[in-house]
C-alpha cells in the first residue's frame, strides 16, 4: 500500500506528492539444506506420515476400505467401527483429546509438532526436496532466480513445478479417497467420468498443496497459521524450546580455526549465519524465541556441524528451556521440570477425558433407533373401537452382519403392537419400519400419554426411546 505525502514547500524540486510505501516487500527465503540428526527426524516423519496419508485409503477391512466417510450415504468407517450422525459426541471428544494433547504437548516441549509433523512442514520439505533437485541448493537457487530467463533455466522451472502439480492433484486425489471409494474414484479418473463435486476438491486441494508448499510457505506459518499466535499462552520458563546460549556465543566475531576465542575476547559463536540460512521461516535464533520459529532444529544440525568444523564443543545452540539458561542446568535439571502444575493438569484432563472416550466406545450399543410420529394422523378410531397412534421407527445397524431386531412396546395397559414385531437389518445399514399402536378406547384418559419403545437384538443388546400415545377427547 502507498499512500501520497505532500513535498516539503521549501523544496522547489518537489512539484508533487512522494509515494511511501507502507508494507516492506516480501523477501523470499532460500533455506540450505542441512543433514544431522534432526533432519533425519524430520524425513523420518514425512515418510511416516505420508505413508498413512496416502496408503490408509488403500487399505481393506472386511471387504470395504478400512478408513471411509461416507457423506452420501451418512456413515463413517474406521476399521471395525461404523459411526452414524448421531454419533457426533465421538468426534466432539476427538476434538477435545487432540486439544489437550497439542496444549499438554506444547507445555511440555514447544512447537515441535510444527517443526516435524505439521502438514504445512512436511510438504514444505517435500517441495524443496523437489527444487533442489532441479535447481540446486541454496546459492544455485538464488543464481538461478537472478539470472534472465533461458532455455535451461526454463526447463528447470518447468520441470520442478510439474513435478509439484502433479505431487498436489496426488495429494488432492487421496484426500477425496477418504469420502469417496478410493478405488471407485480411480476407476472414474481412468475412464473420464469423475463426478463434479470429487473433481472440484480433488483440483481445490491439489492447488492449496501446491500453493502453499511451493509458494507461500514460511507465510502460512508467520501469518495465517493461529497456533503461532496463541503459542505464548501456554509457554513458560520450562517449555523446551530451540536455544541460543548467548552467554556462551556472544560476543560473535569472526576468527582463524586456530585462533583463541579467549584472547580476542570472542564467545563461540563465529558469526558464519549458517543458522540463519538454514531457518525455513528466515528468522536469526540468536535473536532469542520469536513465534516464527516452529522448533525444527535446523539450526541446532548446522550450529553443531560448524561447532565441529572448528573444534568447539556442540550445544551452542540446543533444545533447552529458559530458566535452565538462566539458572545453567542440565539435561537433568530440566527433565525434573517436566512434571509441573501446568503439566499435570493437562495430564489429569487429558487422562479423564481419554479414558471416557474409549469408556463410551467399548459400551456403546451397535444399533441406534429414532422414534417419529406421523404427524398427519396424530390418533384415530380403528376397527372395533380401539384408538390406533403411528410413527415411524428408525433402526440404525451399526455392525457390519445382518441382525434381527424385535419390537415392543410399554407404558399404557392394553397397549398393543399390531405391526410386525421384527425386523432384519443387513449390516452397516439404517430402515424406516412404520409402526401401528393400538389402545382400547376407554384404556386412558384424553391427552398425551408417555410410553416406551424397546428395540432389542440377540447377543448385542437393546436400546429404549422414549415417545407419547395421544388419545384425543
């Protein structure tokens, strides 16, 4: 954004406004790669964590895919589990476990989720595996962007973006895997006839992978992603967190591999940014700890290869806490801190709400029932005198074998069934089934009467809803 500033009048040059600009150009960060422990972290979670992502909807459970949200026909597959929309309190408990676990996770040891798991992080090094591979490393890339366009440098350009687009429609075909069969949707993909709204998402996700992979990278990080806002309230002095020891580096300076530290009056720290190049985000960890930094550790493997470079001892830049800087602890030291109030809470909260989830899971009662009344014909006088009440009954299986379900009915004396009391149900499947109660006519007074469903199956269990029997005046 510019905005117009008037001239200064004693300036007779100046016969106009001059434009200043308000926002600072984005620079673009051209991180070197790094090898170290670390970094064979980080590659072992990108292997671990695309293998689930683009293999579970691969996988086969009893004849169906193992992992399956199936939006058209309103049920959820996981492995043995089949979940219906009633069942939303699991996903509401999901939700609150993953909650407890990132703020339990994040007490305990920062931003590492972010440095190594993340999907924005994980495809990140992913796209610049890919570049390197075309472009180079950190200096090639930058001489590379520098230079006028040619034909080598075209196809360079070309070749990497192909190889990400097509990483991206991957990425976005496995995605829509988990709503639709994935093998359905390749079936469709071979043949030219996928479906509008699976094309749409398959092309909408590939090009957000694309795009903020390729593209807005340590942006998304910076400035669209909230954890990095909110990261502060749930740090404190005993967060481990990727450290600079500034009573160990500084003051920084340059110097010969034979030269004493000590007698230029220098710290370890020989100035050489290799820490600096190697941040995805850009960010200068001897700054001390900004929300940029998401705990990868780069910094750490390139601090340590210079440390032994020129002979010094590693740590220099380390996973440590604040208050162990301060104070000068160790590895000890800072494991005692781990089991703080803070972390036993989260501990406590996380322990109680897991346990009622899993709890829930194991006695829950695989079929479901929904009780409606037919609201056309609220009673009715029947044959012989009798007053006759409908509704339709819903009977959710949520096991994968057929069951056999039988009706019945409570709360009214000579209360009568006159439907058929059972019903089978084929596996993983929901029926309507129309019920008809029948109630002498001077069996109860006018009004509505509460009375009670039961619907039972052999060997699973039964379930009970609660509904009215209206006897009009």
């Amino acid at each position: 954004m510019k905005t117009p500033v008037p001239g200064p009048a004693s300036d007779p040059a100046a016969d106009g406004p001059v434009m200043v600009s308000l926002y600072e150009a984005q620079k673009k960060i051209y991180p070197r790669s790094i090898k170290g422990l670390f970094a064979r972290w980080r590659w072992f979670f990108v292997f671990a964590t695309q293998i689930f992502f683009y293999g579970m909807p691969w996988l086969q459970w009893g004849g169906r895919q193992a992992m399956l949200f199936d939006l058209d026909a309103r049920r959820f597959y996981i492995f043995g589990l089949v979940l219906y929309p009633q069942d939303v309190i699991y996903l509401a408990a999901i939700l609150i476990i993953s909650a407890m676990l990132l703020f339990l996770f994040t007490a305990v040891a920062g931003r590492q989720w972010c440095g190594y798991a993340c999907p924005q992080t994980v495809y990140t090094e992913i796209y610049l595996w890919v570049e390197k591979r075309f472009e180079g490393d950190r200096q090639a890339r930058m001489r590379l962007d520098a230079a006028p366009m040619s034909p080598g440098k075209l196809w360079r350009k070309l070749g990497k973006h192909g190889v990400w687009i097509a990483i991206g429609l991957w990425t976005g075909f496995s995605f829509v895997g988990y709503f639709t069969p994935i093998r359905e949707l390749a079936a469709h993909v071979l043949s030219w006839s996928l479906g509008p709204w699976e094309t749409f998402w398959v092309f909408f996700y590939g090009f957000a992978t694309w795009g903020n992979a390729g593209f807005m990278r340590e942006q998304v990080c910076k400035y669209m992603c909230p954890y990095a806002r909110f990261q502060s309230a749930m740090f404190d002095k005993d967060t481990l967190i990727v450290t600079y020891d500034a009573a160990r580096g500084e003051p920084r300076g340059g110097r010969s591999k034979k030269a004493d530290p000590k007698a230029l009056g220098l710290g370890d720290c020989i100035d050489c940014t290799m820490c600096v190049q190697v941040c995805p985000t850009g960010i200068d960890i001897r700054d001390g700890l900004q929300y940029e930094c998401i705990s990868c550790a780069a910094c750490i493997d390139a601090c340590d290869e210079v440390m032994d470079k020129v002979g010094y001892p590693r740590g220099l830049i380390r996973y440590s806490t604040e208050r162990a800087l301060e104070q000068g602890w160790g590895r000890r030291e800072i494991l005692r801190q781990v089991m703080r109030p803070r972390v036993l809470i989260y501990s406590a909260i996380l322990a109680v709400v897991s346990m009622a989830f899993v709890a829930s899971l194991v006695l829950r009662t695989p079929f479901k029932v929904d009780i409606v009344r037919d609201r056309a014909t609220l009673a009715r006088i029947v044959e012989g005198g009798q007053i006759e009440n409908i509704y339709r009954i819903q009977v959710m299986n949520a096991t994968e074998q057929a069951r056999e379900f039988t009706l019945s009915v409570e709360g009214l004396p000579g209360l009568q069934l006159v439907s058929d009391p059972k019903v089978t149900i084929d596996g993983a499947q929901a029926l309507w089934v129309p019920v008809r109660l029948r109630l002498p006519y001077d069996g109860a007074k006018p009004g509505s009467h509460e009375i009670h469903f039961r619907v039972d199956s052999p060997g699973v269990g039964e379930v009970r809803e609660k509904s009215v029997f209206m006897v009009p005046r």
